[in-house]
C-alpha cells in the first residue's frame, strides 16, 4: 500500500528557517516533522512517496542516510501543482487504495482505524475530521449519521453550520480518483476533486478521531506543537546529545550540541544544533536556529532567529524576525522582520 505526504512549497510563515532547510525537515522534538508523519502510517503501507518541490536534493540525502522500514520515493514536481495535481502526478506509484497526507500536520489520529473504516464503509474516499469551537473560520462538513458527506459549507455562521467538523489534512482514496484530476495542472483536491466525487459515487467519508491535532504552519504553532507533545510525554524538555545547561528549560527542546549558560531561562522554545546561549538570557516563545549566538543578557520574547546569526549582549527584541543575510535565490519575495502572526 502507498502514502503520498504532500511536501513541497517553501513553507514561508515558517521563515527564516525554511530560508536553509526544507519544511519537512524541520525539526520537532530533534526528529524531522515529516519523520512523525512516516512514523504513524500502518505497516501495510511500504512504500512514501513524498511531493516534493523546494530543496529536493536535502529531503533525498536525509532518506539516503535515514532508514524508516519502506521504500521513500522522492517525487520532485517540475512546478507547484496543488493538492490534486501533485497526487495526480504520483500516479505511477499507485496500485490500490492510498493515503495523502500533509507534512506540516501533526495529529493523533490512527491511520489503521482509518483504513479499517473506509473498508467496512466500501468508500471511494474517506478524510479525517476535526471538531472546532469556532465553524466560521473554517469549511465545515455536512455528515450524515454512518459518516457519509453529502457537501462541504465554508465559514459558515455558527447558526448555519450542519456540524463542527472540519477536513482535518489526511485523506485515504481509491484510485479511481486519480479519474478526476486533469494531468499537468494546479489543482485543489478540496476544492475542485472532493465536491465531484461526492456528487457522483456518494461514497464520500468522513472519519472523526479524538486527541490532538496540529497545523505546524507557523512559528507560533511550531511552538505550540513542541510544548503539546512534551506534555504528552510528561517531560518539561527534551536536549540532544552532547548538551551543555547551566540555566532552566522549561516546555523547551534544545538540539544537538547546545550550550546554554548560567542565569539563563529558556521558556517554550526550540533551540537548534550547535548554537550557544550565554549567561543571564532570557528566551520565551523562541525558535533559535544552528550555530547562532545568543550573548549575555539578551531578553527575546517570541523571536525567530535565523541560522548563522548572533545577538549581542544586552539586546531585548520582542515580536521579531533576525535575518541578516541573503534571501535564497527562487524563494517568494516576504518581508522581513514583521510580527510573528499567531
């Protein structure tokens, strides 16, 4: 069986670390994101095919390096195409039934549950859904009460809604659906494929799970995501090896050779490989990038410090982008230095 993990695109709000990585490989919890998506598929599922687009040769020398126990196909699009049009162009890696996932989405939803229930239901495609308190701000579902979707409403007022389940990014289709999507263009599975194959087979599911899920699409959510799962392991932090602390972690990850000085406090952030923070800093709601320096004394609240960069001693920043370098070459034209968006 094949899973296709949606992976290209620059990952832009996650800026400036997606200026030297590609999103996927982002770490949460010193494991890449996409790592925890090929973690939790079934064991039925021997062969990833992932959609790649925006720094293809780093996600093929991680795989090169890293075994997961199935065949990863690195399948680079020759443009962005959607969510359908990249599905589409992975066709030749489909046999049967197959799951599509988004690799910026951590959730607890079990994939063979999934499976199991689109079988029993004899579906052509089943999604996973999430409830929310607040429908107006997403496309809700319209379910009957054996899970079948009859039509998807967006932002809806709360009065209106038909339920509080929103598409929650994981999808498990038959191939025949491939039948839908035009081969060579930009597609949205959700907008433009979903809405017919509801129309003409009305085998159409929704699958609703329990516990977490998280779009890790943006550096405030990249955050929130570290602190959920350190709670779901009842830890306060997690260090990589070789870690030097004298201060206090706290909800916190630091990577691979870190160095964090005396005095200092590291609140609800991510500190990456080989950087060093030094004595009486103050860190919450940060994500430091590798081989940065944090001098003593700075105070950053809900800063986003790029690779390679250094903050002076004494420096308080609050609400920030540090970039100080070039802009890689094809990568979207964004300002930089704005507010971190929630």
């Amino acid at each position: 069986m094949e899973a296709i993990i949606l992976a290209g695109g620059f990952g832009t709000r996650l800026r400036p670390f997606t200026f030297t990585r590609a999103k996927p490989l982002l770490p949460v919890l010193n494991q890449p994101m996409i790592a925890h998506l090929i973690q939790m598929l079934p064991k039925k599922v021997d062969t990833v095919v992932l959609a790649v687009n925006y720094r293809r040769d780093q996600i093929e020398k991680y795989f090169c390096a890293h075994d997961y126990g199935k065949t990863i196909i690195v399948n680079e699009e020759p443009k962005p195409l959607g969510t359908a049009g990249a599905v589409k162009f992975a066709d030749q890696f489909i046999a049967g039934s197959f799951f599509v996932l988004n690799a910026d989405i951590l959730c607890s939803l079990n994939l063979a549950e999934m499976l199991r229930f689109h079988e029993k239901k004899k579906a052509v495609a089943t999604i996973s859904l999430w409830p929310v308190e607040n429908v107006s701000e997403f496309g809700v579902v319209d379910i009957t009460k054996d899970g079948n979707i009859t039509k998807f409403v967006e932002k809806p007022k709360v009065e209106d809604a038909p339920s509080d389940l929103i598409n929650a990014g994981a999808y498990l289709l038959e191939p025949q659906v491939l039948n839908y999507i035009e081969t060579g263009r930009l597609i949205s599975m959700e907008k433009e494929i979903f809405p017919q194959i509801i129309g003409n087979t009305g085998r159409f599911f929704g699958y609703k799970f329990q516990g977490y899920w998280l779009d890790v699409g943006r550096i405030s959510s990249y955050i929130s995501a570290h602190k959920l799962l350190l709670e779901k392991q009842k830890k306060t932090f997690i260090t990589g090896e070789q870690c030097t602390i004298q201060g206090k972690l706290v909800y916190s990850c630091l990577g691979t050779a870190v160095r964090i000085g005396k005095d200092t406090t590291v609140q609800s952030s991510i500190v990456f490989d080989n950087s060093t923070i030094g004595n009486n800093v103050s860190l919450d709601h940060c994500v430091i990038g590798e081989h940065c320096e944090i001098k003593d004394g700075a105070v950053l609240r809900n800063v986003a410090v790029g690779d390679n960069e250094t903050i002076e001693k004494q420096t308080t920043l609050e609400n920030a982008i540090v970039w100080n370098q070039p802009i890689p070459p094809g990568y979207p034209d964004k300002q930089i230095g704005n507010v971190i968006g929630e």
